[in-house]
C-alpha cells in the first residue's frame, strides 16, 4: 500500500513542479493565434518605447497574432528567465532585441532544442552558432558612425595647429549600437591627428545618468568643443548639465552637438539650432518583422541580416512639417 502512495506523491509532485514554473499563455488566447515571446531591453529611451509600439501595433489578434512583451529593465539576466519561461509557454516564436552581445549561447541552444525559431531585432547577439536564430533585423551601427564623421570632418573648424576637443557619451557598454558607433570615432581618431578625446562618459543610453556624469564632468573642465552621443536620451542629459553649467551649444555655440537616435524631440531641437547632427536610428522593426514571420511561415528563405532604411539630419534638411509627419 505504502507503495502505491509513493508512486501517487510522486506523481502529484511531478504534475505540480511541471506546472508551478509554467507561465501560461495570456487567457483568452485564441487556439489559432501565433504566439510570439517578445525578449525586449527595456525602456530606457524614447527609441524603445517607439521599437516596442511599432511591435506592438503589428502583432495585434486581429492581424493573427498574440505577443507577449516581457521588459527585461536593460538587465540581460531578466531576458534569459523570460526567455525559459517562453520555452514552457511553448509560444511558436521567439523575438530578443538583445542588452547586450554576449552570453547568449546557453539559452539560445535551450530555445533551439526546444524546437522554438528565434528572430533577434535591434543589437545583435555573438553567438558560436549562428544557425541559432533565423534573422537579425536592425541597423547598421557602424553606418551610422560614419555617417556622424564624415559630417564632422566637413565641419571641423578647428584653426590650424589647434586640436578638436571631443566629448564621447556612450550608451550601454558591450550593446552592438555602443560597440559600433564606438568603433567608428575612435577609428576616426587614428586619422584625424588634430582630433582629441579629452573624454568617454558612461551614459547606459539613458537621460538622467548622462546628466549626472556630464555635471560631474563639467566642474572639472568647460574645454569641448564637440559631443558625440551616443543616442537622443543622453544629448538631452547633456543639454540639460550645459545650461546648468552656462555653455552654449548647437548652431553658433561653443559645443557642436551629434545624436543618435532621430527622435522626434531631437529632430525639433535640431530645427531651433540646438542640436548640429541627428544621426537616424529607426525603430520601426515590426513591418520589417512581420514579413519575414510571413516568410518564414511560407517556408521561403530569409535572409541572415536585415537593415532598416536610416538617414541624417541637419538643420536644413528639417521643416516642421516634417517632424509633425515622423512616427516616432
Ligand atoms: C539602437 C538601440 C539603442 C538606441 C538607444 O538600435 O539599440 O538603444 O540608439 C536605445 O536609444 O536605448
């Protein structure tokens, strides 16, 4: 007798510790829905609130579609668990837009044994193999970098025998975006002999903390001449320690300021020459997204990386009609 109620503890046990972990699919979900598991950074900047929205906005029910948004807080280790709770939802598919780079290799191979496809958007992830996930959507980073340099060398107008002083914001240390438009200044730099690093701040892509490290900065030293930044949230950081500190930027100011991002806010202070160069990051993925799901679905190929369409912006290259038009 003692037997068969082991055997039936057992059993319980089993049934309850498979079900305790198991996050179920939201209520109500329609049988013939696609689950889609949605790993995003966070929601550190006006860009991530414009790349989940547009995901958002294209995997609605009445599109097919159920998407379950998980907001990792920027922290990698967040997205790892909700990535494994995805896997014993059994959703049809995984999307990451990863923190950061590295230390994808484990869950990656868990999702792959698990029979889940995997799309990355935005960053990308250094994993050995890359048959771990179908596509990466994003950007070009490194484009965009250079796209901010070859601006910069045409508006350098240090005099002769004197040295461009430039301040380098960086967003979220070991992010492709970091990584890349990282990479192309301090290539730049190698080339450009007149050109001085007099700083990299940390900013983690984030407004308050590019403030608080550019106000600790500035009681050290006012003697920049230009800021590299490496997205929007943090050049409004920087705007905000500037004024506090009483140095002009912008058009006919002391400091040229460079931007990432191309949101709508930086585009408008772009316009009332607050802000030199706006560097575009689109955030749109979804549509991008949603047709190679469709794809993929068919059972057409799809291509390994996919870039989204970016540009950059001056001042005259604005008008507030324009900006009023911009998604994001
Ligand atoms: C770029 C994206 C970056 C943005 C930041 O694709 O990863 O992360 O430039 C965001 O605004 O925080």
């Amino acid at each position: 007798m003692k037997r068969y109620f082991n055997i039936i503890l057992s059993v319980i046990l089993i049934l309850a510790f498979a079900s305790c972990g198991k996050k179920k699919i939201p209520e109500g979900t329609e049988k013939d829905l696609f689950v889609i598991g949605f790993s995003q950074v966070g929601s550190e900047s006006d860009w991530r609130l414009a790349n989940t929205e547009s995901m958002v906005q294209t995997f609605k029910n009445e599109n097919g579609y159920e998407l379950i948004v998980e907001n990792a807080k920027q922290q990698q280790d967040n997205q790892l668990s909700a990535i494994r709770n995805f896997i014993l939802e059994d959703v049809d598919l995984i999307i990451i837009a990863p923190t950061i780079e590295e230390g994808w290799d484990t869950v990656l191979n868990e999702v792959h044994d698990a029979g889940i496809p995997v799309i990355i958007i935005d960053r990308s992830v250094n994993v050995w193999n890359k048959d771990l996930f179908l596509t990466n959507i994003g950007s070009d980073f490194f484009e965009q970098g250079s796209r901010a340099i070859s601006w910069l060398e045409e508006n350098d107008d240090s005099s002769p025998g004197n040295r461009l002083k430039i301040l380098h914001l960086q967003g979220t240390l070991g992010a492709t975006a970091q990584i890349q438009r990282t990479k192309a200044l301090e290539d730049a730099m190698k080339e450009h002999p007149n050109w001085t690093m007099v700083s990299q701040l940390y900013g983690d892509f984030t407004e308050a903390k590019a403030y608080e490290v550019m106000t600790e900065y500035l009681k050290k030293s006012r003697d920049i001449d230009v800021i590299y930044s490496e997205n929007d949230n943090m050049t409004f950081g920087a705007m905000r320690a500037l004024d506090e500190a009483g140095i002009t930027y912008g058009e006919g100011g002391q400091v040229k300021i460079i931007t990432f991002d191309a949101t709508k806010k930086a585009l408008q202070y772009c316009l009332d020459g607050k802000i030199n160069l706006c560097v575009e990051c689109n955030p749109m993925h979804g549509p991008y997204v949603l047709d190679l799901i469709e794809k993929y679905r068919a059972g057409e190929a799809i291509p390994k990386q996919v870039y989204v369409e970016e540009s950059v912006f001056t001042k005259d290259d604005l008008t507030q009609d324009f900006i009023n038009s911009r998604g994001y």
